[in-house]
C-alpha cells in the first residue's frame, strides 16, 4: 500500500506542490516582510475558512457517489456544480456582512481587501468539487496533474509581483484569485463533456446535501483544529507577530507531503474497499509505515529549521525559529492523524475524525489559557503540540473499537514492522532499477 503506484505518483504530486509552496512563500516572505506578511494572513483566514465551510462537505459526497456509480459521473458533475453555486452565494453574502465583526480591531482597515478576496468561495468551492470527481474516480494521473495547476499559476503570479516589485497586499489577492479561476478554467475544459451530458435534478442535489452533512461536520471540526491557532494568533497578537506565526507554520509543515499524498489514496482506496478484512489490513498497515516516515522526516527538518530560516526567509524572520522546530513534530504527529483520519472517511466514518478534532481543539484551547501568557508563540506551538497528540490517540481509540482490534496493531515501532518497512523500499529499489533480461544478456 505504502509504496504503490498511486501513492507514489500522489506523493511525487505532493512534493512538488510543496516546493511551489514553499517558493511562494519565501518570496512573499521576503517581499512583503513580518508586518505585511501578518496583514495578508489576516486577509486570507476568513474568507478560506469560509470557502470550506461553503463545501458543506459535498465533495466528499461527490467524491464516493461516483466511486459507486461511475456511469452516472456527468450527472453527480452537474449536481455537485449547481450546489457549490448555491452555497458559495450564501456563504458569500455571510461572510461580507460578518467580516467588520471578524476582523481585528486594529486591522480594520484591511476589511475593503478582505471583502475582495471572498471572490475565492465560488472559485475554491467549484475546483474542489471538480476535483472531488477525479478522487472518487481515482484517475491519478489527471486527479494529481489537476491539484498541481494552482500552485504553478500562484507560483508564476508571486513571481511577477517579485519582478514588478508590485508589493501591496491587493496584488497577492489578485494573484491569488487569478490562479484559482485558471485552474478552474482547465477543470472545466477537462470535463467539458460531462457538462454537456449531466443533468441537475432536484433528487441528485438534494442527496449530495444529505451525504455531505456527516462530512461537513467533518469539516467544521477539522477547521476549527488546523485553523484555531492562526485565529487566536491573528486575534491576540500584533500584525508582525502573525507574520512570524505564519512562516513558522509554512516551515514547520514541509513534511506535509507524505501525510496529504496518503490521505489522499486512503480515502479513495477505501471508498472504493468491501472487504472488512482489507480495510483492516489498508489502515493498519499505511499507518504504521506512514508513522515511521513521519517521525524521521519530523525530527530532521526540526534540526534544520535553525539552520535554514534566516537564509531562506530571512533575519527578519529569527523569531519564527524555536515555534517552528515545535510545530514541525506537532506537523508529524498531525500527518499521522490526517493519514488515520481520511481512511475512516473514506471507510463511510467520518465522526471518528469529528470527535478527534473537536476535543483536540478543546485541549488547545485550554493549553493557551496556561502557556499563552508566558510564553506567547512557543505557548501557542506548546498547544498546537499537546493537541496533535491528542487527536491521535483518540483516531487510534475509535478505530481500534471500529475493527474490533487492539489499538496495540497500530503501534508502527516494533521490529516487524521496522523489518516489513525495508523490505518493501527494497522491493520498489528492485522492481524501478533492475536491468531487463534482454540488456544485460548484451
């Protein structure tokens, strides 16, 4: 599992789209420094937090409809289309009346921008019903070539802003909002023929609603978990603090690549998996290996944060260090949960992943009102920290009673699976460099 041609084609997918990330957000960095740079994370928190709201989980409704009923793709396209314009007007109109009351006091004056960059829940909430299509499907080839496009577009915007020297906050959000519709264009024109074919019948639209309700629990947990930091970040600190806050949580998240990539494949190979013994086998096994990797990966580039902050996002950017070396295990232990956590979405159990999420987001938010004060940014990584370990361990719990197994089978450090682990990166060194029988008898 760990090692197929589908992960590691998502994986290799996931890789290069964390390099455009991690150059978008080094030149964005550098061009727009710590104040500026925690005034554009304060314009882009709502507005995203709104867009995924305004899925209200139906691309992953979409998504294991047509894993069911291929045949019927065009008409779940056209479904998922006609809902996501629906919902993106409503949460639209929604977040421009709450935005005044959302926004920090002391960056009021960033609200006529923010109120530009709610243009991103009609794009944002169609690319990912488009591309809910192709993850259902598991087409991916197109489904990874599709997820890579905005991050070559946003990559090539942020460049010319460098060049241009263009460094107003507007100019981000523009390049932002530009890449999204050039990758919304491309989806479009890649499933131009279902547009032609499907039809949006009240019942199709109606049954996305109530398929994609579990999961916009789902949603609104998972929010509240990966986004809760950032909000008490940008609502308790100064602008320049979020700056800090917010390369910390770019750098600490490099590692992401691995975590995504098998998230990716879990949900789709077991939306599309019957058998209750290979479920057991699929999650236990991409777990505990994913694990490995994880924390090997965790504990090296926390080594190396020191070393390449400054170089990379510059001096300017020193106090981001010691967040970043904590965030980047917390980052570890989240891949790890993500990984678990999309395997029992994909497996119709979504609530497992709510439950977690919503106590972690409890125990975060009890960690803040103990370590916030004395130790600010670390305070908020400490949290961040304690609350990753604890929606591990309550994925582990659920599953386990799920498949009737000892929550032991998901321990990944024993030497049989250390063993199981190397035997399979031979076997893919084997099967990718062995020479074919007819070069080596020249």
């Amino acid at each position: 599992m760990l090692f197929s041609k589908a992960n590691c084609g998502t994986f290799s997918t996931s890789v290069i789209i964390q390099a455009c990330g991690a150059a978008t957000g080094i030149l964005t960095a550098r061009l727009l420094g710590p104040a500026s740079r925690g005034e554009l994370a304060t314009v882009i928190l709502w507005p995203t937090i709104l867009s995924n709201l305004g899925l209200m989980g139906c691309n992953w409704a979409v998504a294991r409809e047509v894993a069911k009923k291929p045949k019927n793709e065009g008409d779940w396209i056209a479904a998922g289309t006609a809902v996501g314009l629906a919902t993106a007007c409503i949460f639209f109109a929604a977040g421009y009346f709450l935005l005044p009351w959302l926004l920090p006091a002391d960056r009021r004056y960033l609200l006529p921008v923010t109120r530009l960059f709610l243009l991103l829940l009609p794009l944002d909430i169609l690319n990912q019903v488009l591309l809910a299509v192709e993850h259902g499907r598991m087409r991916w080839r197109r489904y990874n070539l599709l997820r890579l496009s905005f991050f070559v577009f946003y990559f090539i915007m942020i460049s010319l802003i460098g060049i241009t020297k263009r460094v107003q906050i507007r100019w981000f959000v523009v390049a932002f909002l530009a890449s999204q519709l050039l990758s919304l264009l491309v989806r479009v024109w890649v499933h131009r023929k279902s547009f032609v074919v499907g039809k949006s019948f009240l019942h199709e639209c109606s049954h996305l609603m109530r398929q994609g309700m579990p999961f916009f629990g789902a949603t609104i947990s998972n929010l509240i978990s990966l986004q809760l930091d950032t909000i008490l970040v940008v609502a308790l600190f100064n602008a320049e603090a979020a700056g800090i806050y917010a390369v910390a949580c770019a750098f600490a998240n490099g590692q992401s690549s691995l975590g995504e990539a098998l998230g990716i494949t879990s949900f789709a190979v077991l939306s599309n998996e019957k058998d209750s013994k290979n479920r057991e086998k699929i999650i236990t096994e991409t777990f505990r290996q994913s694990t490995l990797i994880s924390c090997a990966v965790g504990i090296a580039l926390s080594c190396l944060i020191p070393i390449l902050v400054g170089p990379l996002f510059g001096f300017a950017y020193a106090k981001s260090v010691r967040p970043a070396m904590l965030l980047a295990l917390s980052a570890a232990v989240m891949g790890s949960a993500n990984i678990l956590n999309q395997g029992l979405r994909g497996a119709g159990r979504p609530q497992a992943g709510l439950l977690s999420q919503l106590i972690g987001a409890g125990v975060m938010a009890l960690s803040v009102v103990f370590f916030l004060r004395g130790f600010e940014l670390m305070g908020m990584a400490f949290a961040v920290g304690i609350s990753a370990c604890v929606q591990l361990l309550v994925l582990i719990i659920a599953a386990a009673e799920w498949l009737e197994i000892s929550p032991f089978q998901f321990w990944p450090f024993g030497a049989g699976n250390f063993r199981l682990f190397f035997q399979q990166v031979a076997d893919l060194r084997f099967r990718y460099l062995r020479i074919p029988a007819s070069i080596s008898a020249d």
